[in-house]
C-alpha cells in the first residue's frame, strides 16, 4: 500500500511525519500526531490518509484528545479598603476561583507595599471548580493614601501572573471622647 499524503484537521493537532511511504503486506506504519492543546476541553479532529487502495483511496480516522489546564479566575480586579484609622487594620478578600479540568496551585503572592500583607504561606491548591477566598491586611502606618499591586503567581498556561490593585487611606479618626478630656 503507498501512501501518498495525509492531511491533518482540527485545533492543536500537528505532525512531523509528512511523508510518503510504503506498508508491505502485514506491515503496520505509524503516523505520529501531536496534541499540544492551547487551553482545556475536548477537542476534535481528523486526518485524511491518500493511498493507492482501489477500494478506499481515502481514509479517514477521527481523532479526540482532552486538554489539561487549570484556569484562574478572580471576583475582583481591585480590593479598596477605604479608610483605615492609622495604626489599625482591616481585612478584605479575594476569590480566587479555578474554571479549568486539573487543579489550579498559585505558587506566590507578591506586593511591594509591606502595609499590605496577604494571608500567603504556602502554595494555594484549587481544584476544578472550587473557589478559595486570600485574604489581605491592610495596616496604615502614615496619614496617607496607598496603592499597590498583588500578584498571584499560577499554573495557568495563559494567565501565569494575575494582578489584582489594591489601595487605601490611612486616616486620624477624631474622638470625642478624647476632646472631652481636654
């Protein structure tokens, strides 16, 4: 049997063994085809052989492959906690949600503001499907306003860093009480 051609359909299908060749009686020859999926589901294809069989000069073969990936989603692009009385905290979340088919880790936390602090110790596991809500401190430690950016740091082919703003003030709350002493 010659083969002659083959030709290749479907999202992230490839091959390297475009050639022609040969198959003697009894014989079986492999045609390689690559799966390298650009994100997850399922996804289709299918190759069209060309031979001299007076038969079926045309073969086709159905091909399905799965792509593995995690994919990270979050409830917000920024956290504001507003005003924060200087010396004293607040605490806010994000969800950090995984829309993809294998287990989402986020490997880091990073800010440049130390007032800011993520609840970050170890790599967060999120499997398909699952939310995980991070939680940040803010502390103010001036009368001012503040601004930085979070980074998670992810498995997700497409998405490795996601960034969240965050921002605050901090404030001098006036006391009443504390006028009354004067």
């Amino acid at each position: 049997l010659h083969v002659s051609d083959f030709i290749l359909e479907g999202l992230f299908y490839s091959s390297d063994d475009y050639y022609e060749f040969v198959v003697a009686s009894g014989d079986v020859e492999m045609i390689e085809v690559i799966f390298t999926p650009g994100t997850y589901g399922q996804f289709d294809g299918m190759i069209d052989i060309l031979c001299d069989d007076p038969v079926n000069p045309e073969m086709m073969v159905d091909l399905t492959a799965i792509g593995l990936a995690s994919d990270i989603t979050v409830d917000v692009e920024s956290i504001d906690f507003g005003d924060v009385e200087y010396t004293h905290d607040m605490t806010m979340g994000v969800t950090i949600g995984n829309v993809g088919n294998i287990d989402l880790v986020v490997s880091d936390v990073l800010n440049g503001n130390v007032c800011f602090a993520p609840h970050f110790t170890d790599p967060i596991v999120v499997a398909p499907g699952e939310n995980f809500l991070h939680n940040v401190t803010f502390t103010p430690v001036e009368y001012r306003e503040y601004n930085d950016v979070m980074t998670l740091v992810s498995n997700d082919p497409d998405e490795i860093e996601t960034t969240i703003g965050l921002s605050g003030r901090g404030v001098w709350i006036y006391s009443s009480m504390f006028a009354q002493r004067k």
